[in-house]
C-alpha cells in the first residue's frame, strides 16, 4: 500500500492514475472525503491533514511507502507562519508518523525553487548549496531536512516549475503565445528547463521501486536548460507558428531598474521583486539533470511536451485553431 499525501491537486491526480495503472495498492489523504473528486476505482481514502497527527497515524496503518506531495503554495498564503505550519511542521509529524508505523520510504516532492535564482550561466546541481530567497522555497527546504531527519528511508526529488496537459498556468502561458505577435524582452538572459508532469510522475514511480534512488536528492526538469525565448520558440512550433522577438538594449533597462529603485526608495518601499530582476544580466533557474539521467529517469524535451500539451488542448477544445504566420 502507497500513501499519497497531495493527492487530489495537480501532480497527485496524474501520480494516482500512473500507479493505479501499474496495479499498485493507493491510499490518500484528504481533507474532507465528501468534496474530495471522484479517485480511479480502488483507492483508498484516508481523512485528515497534516496537522492532525492522529489522522495521521492512522493514514500510515499498513501502508508501506509513502509520497509526500502536500503543501502549502506561497500564492495561497499571506505569513509565513502558515508555510511552516503546514510545510515543515506537517512534514515532520507525517515522517514521525511513518517511521513509528515501520513504514519502508518516503519519497518527498520538494522544489528546484530551494536553490534560489543563481547569476552564473552554468545549470544548478544537486552539489551546490541551497539558497532559498523566499519564503515558500525555504519552507520546503525545512521541509526536506525533516524528512531526511526523521523518516525510515527517503528519497528528495527537486521538480523545476510543473507544466502539463490540464494545469491552468499552462494553459494560459499557451493561449498567450498564439494570440501575440511579438515578446518583448529586457535583454536579461533567463534560463530554465521546466518539468513536465509525466517525466516527474515516472520519477516519483522510478524511486518507489528502485532502492538504489534511497538517500537521494535528484533533481528533475527538461533534459535541456533553455532561455526563455527558446521556451516561447518551442511552444510557438507546437503551435504551428512563429512568434517575433524585440530585445531592449541592456543599458536602458539598467538604467530603468535603477530609477525605479531610486523612486520607490524616495516612498520608503522596497523595488517589487519581479521589476528588481531587471537589474540583473542573469537569471538562472535552470538545474543539471545529469543525475535524474543516470539513476534512469526518462526526461522528455520540452518541443515533444509542449506538442502533447497542445495537442490536449486542441482534443479538449482548449484552443481555437491557429493558422501559421
């Protein structure tokens, strides 16, 4: 029997479906059963949350893995007192929990978030220090030295930002690019490789059999660190068109970021951090995949996921048809 925590949002209903189909014994937690969505015929249902350690308890009865998928997102939460609640206290006591049941592993879902945003052009492994710059990404990382303290066995997977078939920022990030005709960019280079859905489902499946993925931190994104303009090409080819570019010269967004700095500073507030980003020549959110690859972790690139993302969409009558420009 496989717990699932998170089961019912985005990653967990793809997760249950995948291991109901590999005929894999399923028991989820939920909050209130009777709002919970219709689960694949057979899945078990467990009531509580995180914080109630006797639902917990009995959660774990029998069971003899575990997925941790549950949190808190920054977007749903004003404090960060609520983050760490939910995101590392609850962590702990569901790994307490399952050590004391003699549970046999937990696998975490954390964040490639954990790491921060870096300045260097070279991608983010698993050997480099964490630095969480908010308040989300340093709950989950609490969360995984938690999990890594007190549970029987874990595995920690670092998904970079989730996208797939049916997610809603997804959806609008591909509306977006077949409605414009062109993207404007600051000539700050971004760098990134996304996870899709399905490559961090077989991830999660891949460490629940093999014991050799025990102990360790993997992180698991598109095969290939992209900037974010290639990001945009590639979901336009899934589209079947072709989008234009304008890049501001890098002096003149400097020199905006830094009046701006100047004009909030004169109200006594500090720069919004999206527009703080500006100044900056790099923003690397792009992680190295090396290991997810060598451990055997299928990775598909992001033209063949974001082709399956539309073509979803299209069967779904998620988009209107696009002619080619």
């Amino acid at each position: 029997m496989i717990l699932v925590t998170g089961g019912t949002g985005y990653i967990g209903r793809h997760l249950v479906s995948a291991l109901v189909d590999r005929a894999m014994a399923v028991r989820v937690l939920v909050r209130n059963p009777a709002r919970t969505p219709v689960l694949a015929p057979g899945v078990q249902t467990a009531a509580g949350d995180l914080a109630d350690t006797r639902a917990l308890d009995a959660a774990v009865g029998g069971v003899r893995r575990v997925v941790h998928l549950a949190a808190v997102m920054a977007a749903a939460v004003r404090d960060e007192e609520t983050l760490v609640r939910t995101n590392v206290h609850g962590t702990t006591s569901l790994a307490k929990a399952a050590r004391s049941a003699g549970v046999e592993q937990v696998v975490y879902v954390s964040s490639a978030g954990v790491y921060g945003i870096r300045d260097g052009l070279e991608p983010i492994t698993e050997r480099d220090a964490p630095r969480p710059d908010t308040a989300y990404q340093r709950s989950k990382l609490a969360g995984e030295e938690e999990i890594k303290s007190h549970a029987p066995s874990w595995t920690v997977l670092r998904p970079s930002d989730v996208f797939g078939p049916s997610r809603q920022q997804t959806a609008a990030f591909v509306r977006s690019v077949g409605e414009r005709r062109f993207w404007l960019h600051t000539g700050t280079i971004t760098l990134e490789n996304p996870a899709y859905v399905h490559d961090l489902v077989a991830a999660v499946v891949h460490a629940l059999e093999q014991p050799t993925l025990r102990g360790e931190t993997i992180n698991v994104a598109g095969p290939r660190v992209l900037t974010h303009r290639e990001v945009i090409d590639a979901t336009a080819a899934a589209l079947g068109r072709r989008v234009a570019h304008i890049t501001l010269p890098r002096g003149l967004t400097r020199s905006g970021s830094a009046a701006a700095t100047g004009l909030w500073s004169l109200a006594g507030r500090s720069l919004p951090p999206r527009l703080a980003l500006m100044s900056r020549d790099v923003i690397n959110r792009g992680v190295s995949t090396e290991k997810a690859r060598g451990l055997g972790i299928p990775l598909t690139s992001l033209e063949q996921a974001m082709a399956n993302v539309v073509t979803s969409m299209r069967a779904g009558g998620e988009l209107q048809p696009v002619t080619r420009s």
